[in-house]
C-alpha cells in the first residue's frame, strides 16, 4: 500500500515559532544599557523632539533641522516613545522589529523557492548572521532600509514566477510598497538601488516577457501615495531642504568625500565576510550550487542569478560610493542568506562530504576569534583598567564558547547526521550573541547618561545648559530638555536653519564667558581634554558637579 505524502507544514506555524525563536533572541537584554553616543541618542532624540513639539513632518536634533535622512524609523520610534516612554528597550524596539520581518520574509521566500526546509535553513542563517544580529539591536536607519529593500527584491522575484492573478497582483503590489518605505527609511537608494537590480537582472537575462503584467499605473500610484507627501511636505515647510536632501545627502556624499567617510575599493569584502559568521566558510559552495553552469546556463538558471545579480550590485554600488560604512553593505544577507540556506537544505539530506569545508573554515574562524579575543587584552585597544577587567570574564567566556564550537561541529558531523553539525553551528551564534549581549554594557563608550540624570534632577526650567565644542546627542534625550552649544563644532546643520541661528543658543567663546559670568545658573558639559581651554582665563571659575571617565558636568554656581 503506498502511503500518501505528508502535507506541507503550515506556514503560520513556521512563522510563529521563528518570531518566537528569534524574537527573543533579539530582545534579549535589548534595553538593558543606555544608547550609545552618538547614532543611538540621535536617533532617539530627533523622534523625542518630534512628539514634544508636533511636528512630525521637519525632523529636528537639538531644535535645529535635521535633513540628512527622511522619517520613518523617526516615526516608528516617535510611535513608540509616545507608547511606552523614553525606554531603552522601546527605542531599540523598531530596529529589532524590522529584523524580525527581515527573517519571516526571507523564510517566505526560500520556502517559496526552495521548500520549507530551505526556508527555515534560510531565516536561521540571516537571524545568526553576525552583522545582521548585531545591526538588528542598534537604534540606526540601515536595518529599516535593508529589510525593506529585501522584501521588495523578494516581492519581485517571487511576482515574475506567478500567472497573471491576485497573488501576482499583490506580490507586484508589495514590491511598491516597499520601495516606497525603502525611499522613506532612506532616501532614493529605497528605489533607485532596487530598481537597478531588477533592471539589470531583466536586461543581462533577457528576462522582459516575464515582466507583464507589471501593474504600472497602479503600482505607482501606490508608490507615490506613500513616499511622496512628506517629500512635498518637507519642501514645502522648509526651502533649504530640497538643495540639501537632493544634491548633498545624496549626489555629493556618493561621488564626493564630503562625507569624510572613505574606504579603500575591498571595503565591504571583510565586512561580508566576517558579517556572515558562522556561516562564513558554506557562502561560496553555496553560490557555486546555485550558478553551476555559469554564463553558459543563464536561461535554465535565470531565477539564481537573480541573487547573485541583487549581491553584486548592491556590493559594487556601495563599494564605488566615496562614503563608506560598515552597515551600507546589509542589504545584500538576505539574499546570501536563500543561497546559503537552499544549498545547506539539500547537503545536510546527504553525507556530510560536502559541507566539510564549510565547517572546517567555521572551525578555523572560531579558533581565530577565541584567540584575537584573549590577546586584545595584551594590547592597548582598552586603554581602561576598569573597563577591562569587566570584559575579561566575558571574554573568556566566549572565547571558551567559540573554541567548545569550533571542536564539536566537525566531531558531530562525522559522528551524528550532517543535521546536527549544523545545529550546533547555530546554537554556537545563538550562545555567542546571548553572551555578548550581556557584555554589551561595558563594551559601549562613556557617554553622559549620568550627567544628564544630575542636571535632570537638579536643572531648574530657567538654567543654562551649555554644550561645549561638542554636541552630547544623549544628553539632551535623557534630559529631555535643548541646549545651549558653545563654539561649537558639531553637527547641528545651522546653516539649513535661520531661526536656530537667530534663538541666541548658540554662540561663540567670549558670549559663554558672558553668560558664565551673569546672574543666572549655567551647566556646561564637556570633555576633560577641553577643560584647559577654559581655565586659561584666570577669571573663570567653577564647581564640579559630576564626571564621568571622559566628560566633566559644570556650574557657576554650587
């Protein structure tokens, strides 16, 4: 009697248990230390400003316009401050949210593509990803725009494989979508760098006759309906913005160093690399698999090269920009994370004699890392007593846990099923990051959050509060109060702003001596290196108030 094959798991049972499963690992210990100076306390002080003033159109930091980036993980995050408070955990929250709809979106597509299996192969691989976990618990834009511009991608391939219908429809339909969320989180790369891609793909592989029906009208209608109001809003509120927005923040800062952000052409190559840890050593089997064939068996394989056209041209396109950092590269895990998946799902229903090198290269890395972990402590990279020897114990943990990892996988696999050697490569990650979350408090830099909570307690609404030289971005989020800067050299884009320039908060060295020097109570916060600068005038005089390793609090007044 022939037994009849088994269903299909359901999907929603997938996809809670991978929410679940990575849902926690990302939350965990998520606002357990204080946002870091600068990019976190940025991004948490513009949508703090936005709900205290109302004004969710003009992002602002300390009072003056901020045009760098458009607003949606501002109002993701002002959404959630308004819900749940100024908590570490909430402002974190939007971040870790668009990670997690980053891996149910890449299980859906693998699933869709290559079976369930590969599905969840593939969302595991991207959630214990290095640089996508750790980039998943910052307060940044790239995790937003990543997941965004991902799904869009998997839209797309996912919609020119289906007949003409509703699910071909609303495919097409999320791919408009998400680019428009893309280009809010973003900026134009939401669909210019997307759009090249499907492009690029359509016209190497001659792929146009599966483009229809492509619902263009509606498609963009519905594009424009969610990107373009506040682009109009913006411009219309603020007539610096378009010059600023359009010509620097995205022409200038690619093909000029304006940004000051530089990196020789192989920047993202170590960064991919180490990024996918564990997985490092199975990404070029995987790509291999999937292009087997090569250029001659494009045709018959035009839905791989999909992939591999989507990682070469983000890496090439970001690798050509003048301005460089580590998280540009993000958009390309997801993609990397099918391949690798697909291909671990078919070699672990073999022997293990194909994933050898991948987990010898997994073995290899983790000595590597155990090793580099115990000998920073052998150099001056922590240059404080205190702080290093609250690492220390972390440290060995986790070079005792890479090593403990590095030496069972490969005895697994040649002991157990190739199934297990991979578990235990994910449980290695997944004990790695648990780890070094609770690490992460001491491995932050020194910011002013206890500064702040003196000057919360004490400040009077009627007290100076003065910035010296630098602007403290976590300082005015959990003061939750503007200040003053004193010659300044900061980011504050003043020059964007007439009305910040005209309010008599910022001004140079002789009008802080002024103001010093008169009847009403000034905080200054500054860094020790700059006390000197102050104390060069005989006449200046003042009360330590607080300090942190860094940074001095202030006062004429005791």
């Amino acid at each position: 009697m022939t037994s009849l094959p088994k269903p299909a798991a359901p999907w929603l049972r997938d996809l809670l248990l991978l929410t679940l499963a990575f849902g926690l690992l990302l939350a965990f210990r998520l606002g357990a230390y204080p946002l870091a100076n600068p990019d976190e306390a940025r991004y948490a002080e513009i949508p703090r400003e936005m709900v205290a003033s109302g004004d969710w159109v003009t992002p602002r930091l300390d009072g003056v316009v901020y045009f760098e980036k458009p607003p949606l993980l501002y109002w993701v995050t002002a959404a959630s401050l308004a819900l749940f408070g100024p908590d570490e955990t909430a402002m974190r929250a939007g971040p870790a949210l668009f990670a997690l709809l980053g891996v149910l979106a890449t299980y859906a597509a693998a699933r869709r593509l290559h079976g369930r299996t590969a599905g969840l192969v593939a969302a595991a691989v991207l959630a214990t990803s290095t640089l996508y976990f750790a980039l998943g618990r910052i307060l940044i834009l790239d995790m937003a725009v990543s997941v965004l511009m991902s799904t869009a991608l998997f839209c797309f391939i996912l919609g020119v494989r289906e007949a003409p219908g509703a699910r071909r429809r609303w495919l097409f339909y999320g791919l408009y979508a998400s680019m428009a969320l893309a280009t809010l989180a973003k900026g134009l790369i939401g669909f210019l760098v997307t759009g090249a891609v499907m492009f690029l793909w359509l016209l190497l592989f001659n792929q146009w006759h599966r483009l229809r029906p492509l619902y263009l009208p509606t498609g963009t209608a519905l594009f424009l309906a969610l990107a373009a109001p506040w682009h109009i809003l913006a411009a219309l509120h603020n007539e610096t913005w378009a010059h600023r927005y359009f010509v620097y923040e995205h022409w200038l800062r690619f093909t000029t160093a304006a940004a000051d952000r530089p990196g020789p052409w192989w920047y993202f190559i170590p960064v991919v690399l180490l990024g996918v840890f564990p997985w490092t050593g199975f990404l070029w089997p995987a790509w291999r698999d999937a292009l087997r064939g090569g250029w001659a068996a494009r045709k018959e394989k035009a839905d791989p090269w999909f992939f591999a056209t989507w990682v070469g041209f983000v890496f090439l396109f970001f690798s050509a920009s003048h301005s460089k950092l580590v998280p540009y590269v993000l958009p390309v895990f997801p993609a990397l994370a099918v391949m690798t998946g697909a291909w671990l799902a078919r070699e672990m229903k073999r022997d293990d004699a194909r994933l050898r090198g991948g987990l010898g290269a997994f073995s290899f890395l983790c000595g590597v890392l155990a090793i580099g972990l115990i000998g920073v402590f052998q150099t001056d990279v922590i240059r404080h007593e205190e702080q290093a020897d609250a690492l220390w114990p972390y440290a060995c943990a986790l070079a005792t846990l890479l090593l403990a990892g590095g030496i069972a996988a490969p005895w697994v696999a040649k002991t157990r099923r190739p199934r297990a050697a991979i578990a235990v490569v994910g449980a290695t990650a997944v004990l790695f990051f648990g780890t070094l979350a609770l690490a992460a408090p001491y491995l932050q830099r020194v910011g002013t959050t206890e500064l702040a909570a003196i000057v919360r307690a004490q400040a009077r609404p009627g007290d100076r509060i003065v910035h010296f030289h630098d602007f403290f971005h976590d300082f005015t989020f959990y003061t939750e109060r503007l200040v003053d800067v004193a010659d300044g050299r900061t980011e504050l884009e003043l020059e964007e702003d007439a009305a910040a320039r005209a309010s008599g908060r910022f001004y140079d060295l002789a009008e802080f001596r002024r103001h010093w020097a008169g009847p009403e109570r000034v905080w200054v916060v500054l860094r020790q290196r700059d006390l000197p600068e102050l104390t060069a005038d005989p006449a200046f005089r003042y009360h330590l108030l607080g300090q942190t390793r860094i940074h001095y609090l202030l006062s004429n007044r005791p």
